[in-house]
C-alpha cells in the first residue's frame, strides 16, 4: 500500500468531538457545560471543536442551535457537526440553517454528514414522517441537493418583487465557501469513493464497516478507505481528511481518573476483536495512556499516518473536569508530540 505524502509530518490540525451529554431533568447544566468546553478549548488554541448529533437521546439534538451560541463565545476555533444524518433532515432547511450559522460564526462551519435511513426507523417513521416514509429518499441524491443549495443552486423558479416582498431563486443567506467545507462521514469503501468523486472532505471514526473476511484490522481498512477516497478525488493527495479516533492522555490525570480511563477503555475492547453484528462494524480500541506512549502508537497506525488533521473523540460518559484535563493534555502534552503548535491569538 502506497505512504501518503503527509506520513510522518508534524499534525497541523487538533481538534475534538464531543455528544454534550445532559441529565433530561435538568438540561440546561449539559448544554451550558458543552458551551464552556467550547470555549476552553479555543483557550488551549485547539483548531477546531464537532459535535455529535443525537435524536430521541440525551445528547445534543440539534448542534446547529448549541454552534450558534458557541459562535458568539468563540472568534477563532472552527465548528463543526460529526456528523448530522441527513436522513432526520429537510436539505432545503438545513441548507439555511448552515449558511445563517455560518454567517454568524464568521466563516467557522464545517458541516459533517451522512445518509442512509433515520436510525430505528421503523419507530420513529411516524413521528418523522407520517404520509412519505414510505418513499423518503436516503440516499447519496440527499447530500447533493444540500450541496447544491449551498452553492446557490435554484430552490425555486420565481426571483422578484410580489407586493412588499422579495423573493430570491437561492437559499439566503447564502456563505461564501461553505459548500468547500462539507465532510462526509464515510463508513465503507463505496461511500469513500463517493465522497471523493464529489470533492467532499472525509471525516473517518472509530467505527467503520469491514469490506471482507480477510481479517485486515481497523487500522489497516482505514488506510484503505483514505487512499481510496484521495484516489477519487480531484485534488488527490491534497484533499483533506480528518481521523476521530478516541484517544484520551493521562499525563496530568489523577490516579482516580486514570483508572476510570483505563475501565472505560477496557469495557470496549470486546467489540474491537471481530465485526460486529449484520453491518459487520469495526471498532478501533480507544488510547488511553501517557501522551508519548499515545504518540508512538498513532505514529505506527496506518489510518493516522495518512493524515494530518484530527478531531479526537471525548468518552461520552465523563465529567467536565475530566474533559478539562484530557483537552490541556490534548493542548499542551500530546499535539506537540505529535508535531502540532497551538494557534495563538
């Protein structure tokens, strides 16, 4: 298998991704906690801050009402959404909700998505939708009438003065640069060639679908994936990508924590050891350990070898102390073993 060009570069990008887990009693405290997570870690001089997109749980629902807010308590760190089903959405709305929240952060927006149908379907197809479920499309089709939109493509046939009121043919507002920062997140091989043939940025986890029975393990399909989706693309080597991987450093962590850390990652480790289920998903190990030790083995990974930008995952069942002390150590011990420089300013 061919090295990718950046294989062994320093990292230019750190960023992380979280669920904003809330108590359903009380709400505010969760969303208010993700906010202040947010804000540290533009404080850190982190690149960029994702949020997971919850439905029907106890995690964020809707991350383009939390980014909104985070936009106006934030200047720099980038925003993004990792990754909002496009199943659960109306692209003609969304599309206005991205442009207005990009709009409002200045440019900082990167939208992450997928297709494919609303998860446990067939439980909320009702709710969702009660007289076209049943020919709902779910398909790649959903993604490029976003894309679309958000390169101000019509959205309707009439522009003009009706009365007091101005119609436009295009999505308003309409943000500059927007369609260029779309991710997808890509699961299979298929829907990374798919991202590529549409000049989509990639965003790859720690979960993806194995392609066969070779027994080629996480890291490997993952590389794999990677250099299929850059061959697909325009801009080959140079189109971006970002790893999400959960990688949690201990350096600064007390001895409680890291015993929590090390539990949390041990209660995982089954499900990594053969796919999973009728999808038959893989699932990377979680990195728990000291950041040089956690440098070493990302160095040797070959997921992480082929890219230089990464968004790592936060455990989802944490307190906000505990996310306080992985990001500084994120900040300040293991993105600079890996080669990374704070953004000042």
């Amino acid at each position: 298998m061919a090295e990718h060009p950046t294989a062994g570069r320093p990292l230019k990008r750190l960023g992380f991704l979280t669920i904003g887990l809330f108590d359903p009693a009380d709400p505010r405290p969760g969303h208010e906690a993700t906010l202040r997570l947010i804000e540290r870690g533009e404080q850190l001089g982190l690149d960029s801050a994702w949020l997971r997109h919850r439905h029907l749980q106890h995690g964020i629902s809707s991350p383009v009402a939390v980014l909104a807010a985070a936009s106006q308590r934030t200047s720099r760190i980038e925003l993004g959404t990792a990754v909002t089903p496009l199943g659960w959405e109306n692209p003609l709305r969304l599309a206005e909700d991205l442009a207005t929240l990009d709009v409002l952060s200045g440019g900082r927006l990167n939208p992450g998505l997928s297709v494919g149908p609303p998860m446990r379907y067939d439980d909320v197809r009702e709710a969702l939708y009660p007289d076209t479920g049943d020919v709902e499309d779910f398909t790649y089709g959903r993604v490029e009438r976003l894309l679309g939109f958000l390169r101000g493509e019509p959205a309707s046939p009439f522009e003009g003065t009706q009365g007091i009121e101005t119609f436009s043919r295009q999505v308003q507002p309409q943000s500059a640069g927007l369609a260029d920062r779309v991710w997808y997140g890509a699961a299979s091989l298929r829907s990374a060639q798919w991202a590529g043939q549409q000049r989509l940025n990639l965003l790859t986890s720690s979960v993806m679908k194995a392609e066969d029975d070779s027994g080629a393990d996480f890291a490997t399909v993952q590389a794999a994936q990677i250099d299929a989706f850059r061959a697909a693309h325009p801009l080959g080597d140079a189109a971006r990508v970002s790893q999400g991987l959960v990688v949690i450093p201990t350096d600064s962590a007390s001895d409680d924590q890291r015993r929590r850390y090390e539990a949390y990652a041990e209660s995982r480790l089954a499900r990594t050891r053969e796919p999973q289920g009728p999808a038959r998903l893989m699932f990377a190990p979680d990195l728990v350990g000291p950041s040089d030790e956690l440098a070493q083995r990302l160095r040797a990974h070959a997921g992480f070898q082929r890219v230089d930008e990464v968004a790592f995952a936060l455990p989802f069942t944490f307190a906000p102390a505990d996310y306080e002390q992985i990001l500084t150590d994120l900040a300040t011990r293991l993105g600079p073993a890996l080669g990374w420089s704070p953004v000042s300013g």
